[in-house]
C-alpha cells in the first residue's frame, strides 16, 4: 500500500483508526527470515512505518493524533523485542505527538521512554511535555501508576532540563527537517 494512500486512509476516518487492511501495512509484525542463522529479529512493516513517520513529520495535521499513537504503539512493540537498540523511529513518533500536544500522551510516551535501556538515555525528556510542563504534571498527578514519572519530570525540572524549550524545539525539528 502507497505510503500517502496510507495516511489518506487513517486521515479520513479520524479520529478513529482506519480499517484492519490499512493498518497491516504499519502494524508491528515480527518474523526470523529463512536464510538468517543468528535468528535476528526483524519487523517486515518498519519501513512502511518509518516513511508514514516521515511523511506525517512532513504535514502533520490535528487529525492525525489518533494514528500517530498507534503509530508509537508498534514502535514501543519493536523496542521490546529488539532488546537494546534504539531506532529513530521511535524518537519520530515521539516527536509527532510532542507537536501534537496532547497532555495524554505523556504516560505513552513514558512509556516509551522505558521500553529498555537505550530508549530511556535516549529518547529526550523534553517529547514528553508537548503540552507543556505543568499541564503535563497536573495531568500526571491525576493518573494511577505515574508515580516515576513525576518524580522523573521534577528532577529534570530542576536540572533545567525544560528551561530553554525554544531551542530545544528549533534542535528537534532540525534533526527531522531534511527527511
């Protein structure tokens, strides 16, 4: 299925997701080709989900926020079992969702900060607050299980780690701008 008939797909029926047929193209599908003997872990839709990332990143719209969670979603599946490896999808669809604002998104995103080590040195704080930072915490402060992350954003808090999120905006979308 052709990238832009994909997000066309999830785009006209949002907020909802699209239909199954749609999302077997970016769905998380794990498989072990026949011919590799180290029994490496590969996801046959990471492409196609790289270039939904990519082209989303492109022209995000308001009305992709449902899809691009599912998006994260898969990227979080992969993580799991990719044990260790950090892929720059996962940093993409996090950013997708830091532009989208969404305080809701922060325990997903958390989420996938946590998946394994290299995602949580690697995938920035910063993508957690697309709703801003007390918008963020008062939302946090009102879910069961967010106990880490509060503690976790506090501590960057006072680190400084939020203080300049200007530049650390114009940094993020540099590192995606030529895709």
């Amino acid at each position: 299925m052709d990238i832009h008939a994909i997000i066309n797909a999830a785009r006209a029926v949002a907020p909802e997701l699209p239909d199954p047929p749609v999302l077997q193209a970016v769905v998380y599908s794990l498989y072990t080709p026949t011919d590799d003997s180290d029994g490496d872990i590969f996801d046959q839709n990471e492409e196609t989900r790289e270039q939904v990332c990519i082209v989303l990143n492109q022209a995000l719209l308001p009305q992709d926020h449902t899809f691009a969670r599912y998006l994260l979603e898969q990227e979080i599946a992969l993580h799991r079992a990719a044990d260790d490896s950090l892929f720059d999808n996962l940093k993409r669809c996090a950013y997708l969702l830091y532009r989208l604002g969404h305080v809701e998104d922060s325990q997903l995103l958390w989420e996938a900060k946590n998946v394994h080590f290299d995602a949580y040195a690697g995938l920035d704080i910063q993508l957690l607050i697309g709703a801003g930072f007390d918008a963020t915490m008062a939302y946090l402060k009102e879910q069961p299980d967010s106990a880490q992350a509060i503690e976790y954003l506090e501590a960057c808090q006072r680190a400084g780690d939020f203080e300049d999120m200007e530049s650390y905006e114009r940094f993020i979308a540099t590192y995606f701008r030529d895709e």
